[in-house]
C-alpha cells in the first residue's frame, strides 16, 4: 500500500465520498453490477469499487471514462465554468475594464 507524505484534507475526502455514493447511485439506477460498468468504462472494477468508495487514487481519465460509461459525460462540461468563477470574473474586469 502506497504512503502519502500528505493526507488528503477532510473537505477533498468529504467531496470525494460523496461523488462516490453518486456514481454508485448513477450504476445501480441503470441496473449496472460494478463488473459490468468496468467493462463498459473500461477499467478494472478495482477503479469502480475505489470510485464508489470515495478514494483519492482514481485518475482524472478513469472517472470520465466511467462518467462516459454512465452517458453522464455531459455533466463535466459544467465544470470550473468562468462564468461561475468569481475569481475569474474580477480578473475579466480588472483586465477589460477601460
């Protein structure tokens, strides 16, 4: 088993447990076993079960793999958006403003 020299904040952990329980939800909703949304994601059902579990390991790629097994792809188009930024806004202005 790996050793992190960080352990993952409570909050990330938190966020991740919870997209775990939805992917799981999103799976069972469509009558899925892990074994056959591993298939269709193509990954082992090892990443299926860490995604469920809410563990910090499961790549970037895997999820939107599994996301795109689950036709929820579409989804990750919301993500980060600038609009919804604040940061980002302050930044356009700052910049744009004459």
């Amino acid at each position: 088993m790996a050793t992190f020299r960080h352990p993952v904040p409570i909050l990330v952990q938190r966020s991740l447990a919870a997209l775990g329980g939805r992917v799981a939800v999103a799976r069972k909703a469509r009558g899925m076993t892990q074994v056959q949304l591993a298939f269709s994601a193509d990954v082992g059902v090892s990443t299926v079960a860490a995604l469920e579990g809410g563990h910090h390991g499961v790549s970037l790629g895997n999820l939107l793999k599994v996301l795109a097994a689950l036709d929820l792809l579409a989804q990750v188009d919301d993500w980060l958006l600038p609009e919804r930024d604040a940061a980002v806004l302050a930044y356009a202005t700052d910049r744009l403003a004459p």
